[in-house]
C-alpha cells in the first residue's frame, strides 16, 4: 500500500507547475483552523518530516527488539555509511 501511495504522489506532485501553489490543509485534521493555508512545499516537507518520524519510531521499536543499532545495520549490509 505503502509503495502505491508513494507512486501516487509522485504523479501528483509531477503536475505541480510552482510548488509555491498555496493550498488549504484545513481539512486535513479536524482540530485546524477553517481556511488554514500553506504552500505545497510546505506540505511535500512536512509528509517528509512525518515518514521520517514514523521510521524513526519504527527503528527504536525494532531496535528494543533485535538489539541492533541503525549503523550495525549498514555496516551489516556492506553499505558504505560514511563517503
């Protein structure tokens, strides 16, 4: 789903002409403000942040179970870490 989602996105934000478009995000959580606006920049930083964020949280629950930190894991898949 994940994968599906993300292609979608980049179709989307393919036809984006200025990524300075304004849009609402009002609708995009009860809680804010009606008529609330941001650039779509704004918006692309912000799935970012989030996916990161999510990640991260993911990596510290697999880390309290395997034990293995982020960098033991790259170092593990051969992955050059520092270039």
């Amino acid at each position: 789903r994940y994968q599906l989602i993300a292609e979608r996105t980049e179709v989307i934000v393919a036809a984006v002409d200025d990524l300075g478009t304004p849009v609402s995000i009002s609708c995009l959580n009860p809680r804010m403000p009606t008529g609330l606006v941001r650039s779509v920049r704004w918006v692309l930083l912000h799935v970012i942040e989030e996916t990161a964020r999510h990640a991260g949280h993911a990596d510290i629950i697999r880390e309290s179970l395997d034990g293995a930190t982020a960098l033991d894991l790259v170092v593990a898949s051969g992955t050059p870490f520092f270039t």
